[in-house]
C-alpha cells in the first residue's frame, strides 16, 4: 500500500472514532437521560480538560523519548477500553469521569496523528502543504461516515454510539504499530537549558509576540469550536416537540443532516494550500470567524420548514469555519517552528483551541442555557445561537484590529524534510 494510502486510513479512522459519538452525544445526555446543561456542559468540558495538559505532554514525549507512531498506538487502544465502559454508567458525575479518561487517551492523537503525516511526508521528500490537505479531508469522511451508522443504526440516543467508536479505536490502535518509524529527537547538549532539559522549550513560543497573540485568538474562537457540536444535533432533534415538524426530515435524521457540515469541510480542506499561499494566515483565520458568525446566525434562523435553507446554508458554512481555522492553524505552526519542537507545538496548539478554549465555552455555555434560555416549556435555540454568533463577532473584530501579519506570497511554499 502507497504511504499516501496508509496515512489515508490512519486519517478516516482518527476520526471515525471520534464521530461516532462526538455530534451526539448531546442528544444521548439531553434527551435520552435527561440531564440540565450544566452538567452535559461539564461532561463536554472534558475533551478541553484533557486538551489542557495532554497534548503539550505527548508531544513532549514524542520529541523526546518513544516514537509517534507507538506512543499513538497505545493512547487509541487505551481510549477504545475505556469507551467499551460507557455503556455501564447511568449518571452524569460518573460519565464525566468516564469521558475525561477517554479524552485524556484520545485528544493528544489529534496532534499527534498531524506530527506523524507530517514526518512519514517529509521522510519521503513531499510537500507537506500540498499533499496533506487531501488526506486529512479523509479524516472528515471518516467522521461523516461515522455520523450516519450512528443515525441509520438507530445508535443516537443510546450508547452503542460509543461501542462503535470502541472497536474503531483498537483497530486504529494496532494499526498504528505497523506505520514507518517517526523517531525522536533526542540529541540534547549540555548547555540546554532547563526548558530544554525537560522538553518545555516549546512554550517560548509565547516569547514571540506575533506567536503569542496567534495562540491567545486561537483560544478565543476555539470557545466558539466545539459549540455546534455540542448542541447541534439536540438542537435539531428538539424541534420534535413542535407538532408541525415532529416527523421531519431534519428530525428524523438530525446526525445525517449535521454530516453536510463534515461534507462541507471536505471540499474546503482542499481549498487550504489556495488560500493559504494566495491570502496568508491573517485573512485566512478571518474568512473562519466570519463563518463562524454565520454558522450559528443561520442555526438561529432556521427552521425544519421554510428555513430549511438556512439550516442547510449553515451547515456549508461550517466547513469554512472549521478547516480555515483548524487545519490552516496546525499549517501555520509548522511553518513557523524549528523541527526539534514541532510535536511540542502542534500540542501547544491543541492545548490553546481545544483545551483552554473549549473548556471556557463548553462550561460557560451549559451555565448560560441553564440560567437565561432555559424555561419550563424548553429550550430557547434562537437565543442560544445568536448569543453564540455575537460572541464570534467580537472575537472576529479584535482579531483584526490586533493581530498584524505581513503575507509574503512565498511563505507557504513547500515544506522540506528537516
């Protein structure tokens, strides 16, 4: 099998493994088990949680100490066990644990699965930038495919959705055993520093202004991140209480009609090296939190009826909103770091978005559904997600008054192998 092949299906099944609970399990603790915000907010807040300190820690071991490719491996099959126990829990405070493990197995892959396309890509003299767009956008199919047996299973109000992505886990775990090594860099001297010594030096990337504020904005809008996939598909499913939409498409199929958002990323993934090279990364983080505001003004618009369009038009929007933020961000880092650090980045990257960031809009969220649109009759939608696109608004507006870059046409040429 082509190394391109082999870092196509590490990539489907990184993510598929992820989709088959990630979009739903909203649904499964809202209107399956019957939980308030703040507590499905607090058992969201785990993937940041683990996205904190997981990732810097991995990729520090990963620079350091075991390969990418092993040290990956155990994390899934780690991951996949502890998913196998979900089932067995039937009260919030005991699946916050049981899902803060899982993340803290399953968020450091994210990263670390980048640093291993990366390294396999550059070992064969390929050009990062051009040939991993294309096989990330398989990570999405995976995560769209995933979408649909959870849905058509009948899997999304209930806890198969995370037995299937436990089985998907072990095999991507044994899997991973069998990838080119991705080796360390342990060459060391004497005269490093303590920062050095212990495979902290990553973090004087804040030393860097521009660096700096790249990371601060990245945890602001990844505040905005996880949001829909929070409450998306609860969103949707909850338009069953209104007798006119009950028996809706959008109802009945609520995790297939949220995939258009994953469908939609796969074609702008492919768009990434275009815009990169042509508009640089200030634009192109601008074109995301633009389309962020018009993810949830649109969701908060829409309705399974007349507004379908605008639900649907939301849904396209998002692959925008995601993959010029998500994967431009983890290019940028790349591109703008020394290789004897960049697992160590890519992680610090990770902690910022999915860490800090979404663990301050996954709490603040579920305490701001409870106490200002939350009534006796339900949840109030079109609040929510118009509080959401303001929110994305201003973050939008400061990030172009302060953060200054300078594109130079050239700066995302080719990567080659360090």
């Amino acid at each position: 099998m082509h190394i391109k092949q082999r870092l196509i299906l590490l990539n489907f099944l990184q993510f598929f493994i992820w989709g088959c609970w990630l979009i739903t399990i909203g649904t499964y603790c809202f209107n399956s088990k019957g939980w308030t915000g703040a507590q499905f907010g607090a058992i969201f807040s785990t993937l940041a949680i683990a996205s904190i300190f997981m990732p810097p820690i991995t990729g520090i071991i990963a620079d350091k100490w075991i390969n990418t490719e092993k040290l990956y491996g155990i994390l899934q099959i780690l991951y996949g066990l502890v998913l196998l126990y979900v089932p067995l829990v039937n009260d919030p405070d005991t699946l916050y644990y049981v899902i803060l493990l899982a993340m803290i197995c399953y968020m450091p892959t994210i990263s670390l699965s980048n640093s291993i396309s990366y390294s396999i890509l550059k070992g064969k003299n390929l050009d990062v930038v051009k040939d991993y767009p294309p096989i990330r956008v398989w990570g999405t199919i995976g995560f769209i495919v995933a979408m649909w047996i959870t849905n058509l299973s009948g899997s999304k109000a209930n806890a198969n959705q995370f037995l299937i992505g436990a089985a998907g886990a072990i095999i991507l775990g044994i899997y991973s055993f069998t990838l080119p090594a991705c080796k360390p860099q342990k060459v060391i001297s004497k005269e490093a520093s303590i920062l050095e010594q212990l495979g902290l030096n990553a973090f004087k990337l804040f030393g860097t202004f521009k660096l700096a504020l790249f990371f601060i904005f990245a945890m602001f809008l990844g505040a905005a991140l996880q949001l829909t996939n929070m409450y998306g598909d609860s969103f949707l499913d909850d338009f069953k209480k209104i007798p006119q939409y009950a028996n809706s498409v959008v109802v009945n199929y609520s995790t297939i009609v949220m995939s258009i958002s994953q469908m939609s990323e796969t074609l702008f993934i492919l768009t990434i090296p275009f815009f990169l090279k042509r508009f640089g990364i200030k634009k192109v983080m601008l074109f995301s939190m633009i389309a962020w505001v018009l993810r949830f003004g649109l969701f908060a618009y829409g309705d399974p009826d007349s507004r379908l369009w605008m639900i649907i038009l939301s849904c396209i929007v998002y692959g925008l909103a995601f993959d010029f933020f998500n994967i431009s961000g983890s290019l940028f880092i790349e591109t703008a770091t020394d290789s004897k650090i960049r697992s160590s980045a890519q992680g610090l990257f990770m902690m910022m978005t999915n860490g800090f960031g979404a663990f301050i809009g996954s709490k603040i969220s579920g305490f701001a559904i409870d106490r200002y649109f939350t009534t006796t009759t339900g949840k109030d939608w079109h609040g929510i997600w118009l509080s959401f696109a303001v929110y994305a608004l201003i973050v939008t507006v400061l990030f172009a008054i302060f953060f200054r870059h300078k594109h130079e046409p050239g700066s995302f040429t080719a990567l080659k192998h360090d």
